[in-house]
C-alpha cells in the first residue's frame, strides 16, 4: 500500500446556532478535506478547519502547505511505515499544524486500513466508548441558563461554559448557571485567554468564596504568557487547563516544567496530528497530569481521529471536548464514529471507517491554486 496521490475537497456544514466565544462568532464548519489514495484503491480521510486566530492557518494556506510541501515529501511511500511518514509530515515544514494534522489523520487512516484494525485498537485502546462535554456559547444569561438546562435534559453530564468577555458578568454568567444545573451536570469553564491574570484570579475567587464548584477553567489568559497561566495556577483551588498555551510536545513540557497548568488540552489542529497528541499524553502521564481531548469548530473527520486518540490514552485523557458535530445541523460524514448525545462510539471498521462523504465539493490543485 503506497501513496499515490493526493485529491482535496471543502465540506461545509451549517450550524444550529452561531458559536460564540470571546474570540470569534462562527455559523458554519468548514473543512479542506483530504483525500489520500493508495496505488491498491484505497482512500484515507483527513480535515482540517481554518483557526486563523489560534493557528494561524486559513483554507488557502492549508491547501497550499499540503499540495506544495507536505504531500510530496510523503509521496510514494509504504503506509506500513507510519513512524518515517509522520517524521517527514512533522519535518517538511515548520508550523502549519493544521495542514500537519490533516495528513496524518488521512495516513492513521490508511496504516488502520493496512491492518484491518480501528485507529484506537492500533493505538493500544480497549475501550470503543468515550463521553463527551457540550458547549453553552456566550450570549445573554437568560439564553446560556437554558442552553444548560436543554443540554442536562439531553443527557449531558458535563457543560462547557464560554466566558472571558466581561468578568463581572461572567461571574452572574456562571453563578445562575450552576445554580440551575449544579445537581445535574459538572460546569468547566473556557475564558478562551478572554481575562487579565489579575481579573482572572478575582472572578475564580469569588466564584469559589460564593460555593460555585468548577470541574476546572481552560485558558484564562493569553496564551502566550505562561507567566499569567503559572500566576493564576497558583492563586485558586479550581484545576487551570491550558488550550491555546498549548501546541505541540515542547509547549507541554515547558507548561508542566514550570507549573503553569494543571490540566494540558489535546487538540490535533494544534499538535499537527495524531503523532505528538500521544507523545503529550505520554509525557503528561509521566508527569501525573491529566489531559483533555478537544478539538476545533470542525467535522466529523478530525473528531474522529482524537476521538480514537481519546479511547486509546483514556487514562490519562480523562476529559473530552468533542462536542462540534453534535453543533452542526446534520453530520455529512458516513461510517467512522458514531455520535449519540454525550455518547461517541467507535465501531470495529478499520480505520476511521469513513466510507462516504455527503456535499464534499471537489477542489481542483492541478494548476497550483484551489480553483
Ligand atoms: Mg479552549
């Protein structure tokens, strides 16, 4: 099984409502989708979202990383040798994790096909099903506290809750959403870098003083400064968990070196793939620190690739994000994993098991340029 060429799709997908964080208002998924195909007739899945406020990375620079650089230092190359292709996709360009993580999840796809085996089994994973959190959007807090309570009704036992806009009001935000929900489901919140180290130390004290109790808070500051993330790591009870402080192998080594987190969030769009998610799991496993699973506003593709990440390292990724196809108004992509609810199941299809994909509208490379 050899790559033999590479084919690019844009999938979209309409959300339900708009997501809001304190960063960007977004009301549709769009993915580049990549197609890897093999000189034997197969095909491996791969996406990857546009985060240029996170990642740097738009559709174009996605396309264009991938076209120009990643798929030819992989070309012609056995499947069976995973480690040497993820080696070359890591070491044919710097950043572009995005791009990166695309090409991976499509060449994980494939090594599953090789084998006949689901990603997560391959990756040493027993357990086919993993529960998810769901996201409550910023917004009004008459909105929110029913976004919540819908959310309890629907089965989900975990709410992730968007602040980081307005410290006073996050701290009403939260209070009248935990006291609606607070027997019903866990409240993590994500200030998505939204608050000062300073504000953010004053509104998790005072939601502390006031009994809110917090399964954790994700980003409160920006993420490049680790200094803010180690201050306020130190100066409140509630569990800090770093997202955009941290990307690949290095950012989570340089977080736990200096105790600028206690919890590291996993996301494939930021590690560049499947192949560094593991090695933060491992090295936050050896350290005794516990990681979430998250990902981008995205499709089923790439949630289904850390979802199988997610199954395979469950016990040091004991908290999952993957809420964003249960966001969009139909999911497009058939096979792979299964959603219910809080529920995402991995069935024994090898692979990610994708077998088709609804509305992937063709993008045509050849000359260069997406056309
Ligand atoms: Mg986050």
């Amino acid at each position: 099984m050899k790559i033999e060429r590479v084919r690019f799709g844009m999938l979209r997908v309409p959300l339900v409502t708009p997501f809001k964080t304190s960063l960007r208002t977004v009301d549709e998924i769009a993915d580049v989708v990549i197609m890897v195909d093999t000189d034997d007739g197969r095909t491996g899945y791969g996406s990857a979202p546009a985060t240029a406020v996170i990642t740097g990375e738009t559709h174009g620079s996605i396309i264009e990383a991938v076209h120009k650089v990643i798929a030819p230092a992989i070309m012609g190359m056995s499947v069976a040798d995973l480690n040497a292709i993820t080696d070359r996709i890591q070491g044919a360009i710097i950043k572009n994790f995005s791009a990166k993580a695309a090409m991976e999840t499509a060449i994980y796809d494939l090594f599953g096909q090789l084998y006949d085996a689901p990603v997560y089994k391959l990756l040493g994973g027993g357990e086919s099903v993993i529960v998810t959190d769901i996201t409550i959007s910023v917004d009004y807090i008459d909105k929110m506290v029913e976004d919540a309570v819908a959310a309890c009704e629907a089965g989900f036992e975990t709410l992730k809750v968007k602040v980081g806009k307005d410290p006073e009001m996050d701290i009403e935000r939260i209070k009248a959403i935990y006291a609606a929900t607070a027997d019903k489901a866990l409240i993590r919140l994500d200030a998505n870098q939204g608050w000062t180290p300073k504000q953010a130390v004053s509104v998790l004290r005072t939601l502390e003083e006031s009994g809110v109790q917090l399964e954790l808070v994700e980003q409160p500051v920006l993420g490049e400064d680790i200094e803010g993330m180690k201050y306020v790591t130190e100066r409140v009870h509630t569990p800090v968990m770093a997202d955009e402080s941290s990307f690949g192998p290095r950012e989570a080594i340089e977080l736990i070196r200096n105790r600028a987190a206690d919890i590291i969030n996993i996301k494939l769009m930021k590690t560049g793939g499947i192949s560094n998610a593991i090695k933060i799991a491992d090295i936050a496993g050896i350290h005794g620190i516990e990681c979430m699973i998250g990902c981008m506003l995205e499709s089923s593709i790439g949630v289904a690739a850390a979802a199988h990440v997610a199954a395979a390292k469950s016990s040091v990724i004991t908290k999952v994000d993957l809420d964003t196809p249960a966001l969009g108004r139909f999911d497009p992509v058939h096979g792979g994993v299964r959603f219910d609810g809080p529920e995402i199941s991995m069935t024994d299809a090898p692979g990610l098991g994708i077998t088709a994909i609804d509305g992937l509208e063709p993008l045509d490379v050849s000359n260069g340029k997406a056309s």
